[in-house]
C-alpha cells in the first residue's frame, strides 16, 4: 500500500477517537474541556445607561465589571487616610517604621472588601504602598477572594 493510503486511514482513526471520546464524555455527565484549555468568551459591550452600581454578575470567578471601572476610575476616594498623602513621591523602599505603621493602620481598619479600591487611591494620589506591606495585602486580597 502507498503511504498516501496509510496517512489517510490513520487520519480517519484519529478523528473517530476523538469523537468516541467525545460522546462517552458528554453520555457521563463529564464534557468539561481539560483544565488546560482556557475558553475565552467575549463581554457584552458596556452600556453607558446601565445602572454601575449594580452587584456583581456571579458570573466570573472575579468579577470583571469591578476591574474594568477601577482601572477607569480617575477621582480620588480617600478611607479615612489623608495623612498618607504626606508620603506622596517616598519610593516603595524607602519607608521608615513608624510610616509603614501609620499604611498598616488603614490597611487593618478598612472593609477588606475595599483594598482594591485604597490600592487605586493610593496609586492616583501617587503614594507608594511600602514594601513591607505588600504581602500583608496580597495575602489579604487573596483571602477576600476565595
């Protein structure tokens, strides 16, 4: 037989397979995509009448209206932290103890809930979080996501 012959009869065993697999999947309830394979599906454009206050869909593991309208925002929110803007221009690395303190005061006073939105403040009002908080907060943000 010629190869032409062989790459054929190969190719049509291959896609039978998969097909078989396919349906014995789908026939025990599990036709999930390998963890792998990442399936992307696009957002509805953002309508400029709907209400943005509204909750989050509970579609997304993280919701991705909330970062989508924090990465936008450009007006500052202050939490009760305006003695921070004193540090505005302090390099990450360059905060004393008793500064680092007065970041860790806020940090642990506010809604867990609104440290996405602190760190967005902080970032508008060009005030560096100090190095030795930022595993405090990612450690934080990752217990309020999960």
């Amino acid at each position: 037989m010629n190869i032409a012959i062989y790459s054929t009869i190969f190719l049509i065993a291959l896609v039978s397979l998969s097909l078989i697999g396919r349906i014995i999947r789908k026939k025990s309830g599990d036709d999930t995509l390998p963890s792998s394979v990442e399936v992307v599906t696009p957002e509805p454009e953002h309508n400029a009448d709907e209400n943005d206050d509204e909750e989050c869909c509970g579609e997304h593991e993280v919701c991705e209206k909330g970062k989508i309208k924090r990465a936008l925002r450009t007006d500052i929110e202050y939490f009760d932290d305006e003695e921070l803007d004193t540090y505005r221009g302090t390099a990450s690395d360059e905060y004393e103890d008793n500064a680092v303190e007065e970041f860790r005061e806020v940090l642990y006073t506010m809604d867990p809930k609104e440290i996405d939105d602190w760190l967005k403040s902080l970032e508008l009002r060009e005030v560096a979080l100090p190095d030795a908080l930022k595993d405090e907060v990612f450690m934080l943000l990752e217990t309020n996501r999960n």
